[in-house]
C-alpha cells in the first residue's frame, strides 16, 4: 500500500539523522534522500524514530558475531 500523507506534511518531515534530508514515499514507507534509511508509517502516522528504521536497501547485512567462521 503506497503512503498517502498530506503534500504540506511530506514538505516539512526530514530525516532525524544528523543530515535531517528530506522524505521521499515509496510504497509503505518514506526514504531519506540522503541516508536512505526506510521509516514505517503507521495508521497514516510516520514513524520517524531512527531505532524503527530499516537500513538502505542496497546497505549490507548487519553481521552477527556468532556467525563468523
């Protein structure tokens, strides 16, 4: 489901990381133009905390220290 938020909200949300970039939709989620962390919106509310954000989609796999080899 696509991210129907009101123009004038989408104007002024930025990113809460240092750069505070603003906020693109895509799909189900608004992307940093800048970091391109993936915040949720949840009943049509954004959810811009940074410990809710998923990584940018081409960002690597977090590793896990009891996976090394």
């Amino acid at each position: 489901m696509a991210v129907q938020l009101d123009p004038q909200l989408l104007e002024i949300l930025a990113c809460p990381s240092e750069d505070h970039a603003p906020l693109t939709p895509a799909g189900d989620r608004l992307v940093c133009t800048a970091c391109g962390r993936r915040y949720p919106v949840v009943d049509g509310i954004p959810v811009l905390l940074l410990d809710e954000a998923l990584p940018p989609e081409d960002a690597p796999a977090p590793e896990h220290p009891g996976n090394a080899g």
